[in-house]
C-alpha cells in the first residue's frame, strides 16, 4: 500500500499468483472485459509466441472516494514459468493481498503445492510474513475432466484460513468472486494496518462498491449485493 496525504492518494496492490499456465491471464482479461472504462485502465499484457506471460500483466482500477481520496487498485499477474522466479519475486514486492490461481486438475495438484511453497519463500525473501499477508484461493478450470471434486474443495478450505473459490476463467465463472474475495480480505488488512476509515474516511463498503458499481456483475454471485450495469465491451 503506498498512501500519500498530500496527494491525497491510495494505491493498493493485488497479485495473481500461481503456476505457468493456471489461469492468471484470463482472470484479468475477464475483469477487465466486464469493467467500465469509466474506472480502469489499459490491460498491460506482454505475451510471447506460445501465449505465455514473458513478463507480467497490469491492470488498473481507480475511483475517487466520497472524502476526496483517490484510489488506485493495481492488479498484477506473474509469469509463472520456473525460470522467471526473479520477475515472480519483484512483482510480488509491495503486494497487499495475494489470489493464488490452481488448476483444478488432479495432474496439477504437485505443481500447485511447488507455486505455493515458492510463493512462500518469496514472501519471506521479500520481508512479508506469510502469516501476515491476505490470500485467496481460486480453483480454475472446473470444465475440465479429472478436476478435484467439490467435497475435497470443500476440505481445502476447512484446513486454511483463506477464502476458496471454484472458477471457469474462461467463461468468466468466479473471477468476479475471487477479485471481490480479494478486495476484501485486502482491504480489511489494510484497515488494521493503517486504520482507512479513521484516516482517509473510507469504509469497506464504499470500497467495495466503488468498484463493483463499475463492474458487469451479470449472472454471477455478486448480482444480488452490487446489480449489474452493462458496460461496453
Ligand atoms: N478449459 C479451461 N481453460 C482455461 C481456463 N482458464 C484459462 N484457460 C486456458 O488456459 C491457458 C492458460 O491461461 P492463462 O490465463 O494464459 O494462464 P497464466 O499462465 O496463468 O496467465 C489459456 O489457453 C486459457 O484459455 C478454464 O477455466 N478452463
Ligand atoms: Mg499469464
């Protein structure tokens, strides 16, 4: 979190995380697809020839809130090839709050547990304490055959202390959820910290929909708390 008074600014930082491959890319696109171009920004995306992220994804939120803050929430992807693990570490730096994409597939469950040891370890390399450091959980690809079931997600998220979530990115199943678990738990760690409501007079729920105001919450689980505005594509 950077807060500058002067400026009168917030910036908060989202990191997707995971392995190579998992889903992280799409979760943006999606977001970015559904969100007016009202409150964000161009969606950075530097792929190579085999529709890997070389570098890292961008994509910024922003809006004013009622005392007169800006606010500017930067989702981050990370490329998730095991050679790239200084970029994956840079990226995380600063990061407030962490969605670590899984491939829901059987096969991928050894992968999963590697990225999730390696992104503790680039925590602590980065000065974080895991244990201090919000995380959600999605399981991508659900559409695909031989995925973890629903009982043994259900397990998962009885053994931690994080929010799971099942999604289909490509079909924009659950990214809106897990962007919005996200939020959540990042705004809530950063309320402890630095006390937003007292200092900067913003609440979590003005947080919260500032931004899904903006957001094509259609046909998702979000429909009910923040009703679905068409935004052009
Ligand atoms: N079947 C299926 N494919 C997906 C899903 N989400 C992403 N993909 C595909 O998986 C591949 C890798 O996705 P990408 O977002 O680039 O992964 P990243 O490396 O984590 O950024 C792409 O071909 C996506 O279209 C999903 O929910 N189901
Ligand atoms: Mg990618």
């Amino acid at each position: 979190m950077q807060l500058n008074h002067a400026q009168r600014e917030l910036t908060v930082k989202i990191v997707y995380y995971g392995p190579g491959l998992s889903g992280k890319t799409t979760n943006l696109q999606m977001v970015h697809q559904r969100t007016s171009p009202d409150v964000r920004g161009r969606l950075l995306t530097v792929e190579t020839h085999d529709d890997r992220t070389l570098f890292f994804d961008l994509l910024p939120v922003f809006f004013s809130t009622s005392s007169g803050f800006k606010v500017k929430v930067k989702l981050f992807t990370v490329p998730g090839q095991v050679i790239h693990n200084a970029t994956r570490r840079i990226v995380l730096q600063g990061a407030d709050a962490v969605a670590f994409i899984a491939d829901s597939r059987r096969t991928a469950g050894p992968e999963n547990n590697a990225y999730w040891k390696n992104l503790y370890e680039n925590m602590r390399e980065n000065g974080l304490d895991p244990a201090q450091v919000p995380l959600v959980i999605q399981f991508n690809k659900r559409d695909l055959p031989d995925t973890k079931s629903d009982a043994e997600i259900e397990e998962t998220k009885k053994k931690g202390r994080e929010p799971v979530i099942g999604a289909v990115a490509v079909r924009g199943i659950g990214v809106l959820e897990t962007l919005h678990a996200v939020l959540q738990v990042a705004y809530r760690s950063l309320e402890a910290r630095a006390n937003l409501n007292k200092n900067i007079g913003l609440s979590e729920r003005e947080f919260l929909t500032q931004i899904f105001a903006n957001i094509d919450t259609t046909g998702t689980e979000l429909e009910a708390a923040y009703p679905a505005k068409k935004v052009a594509k």
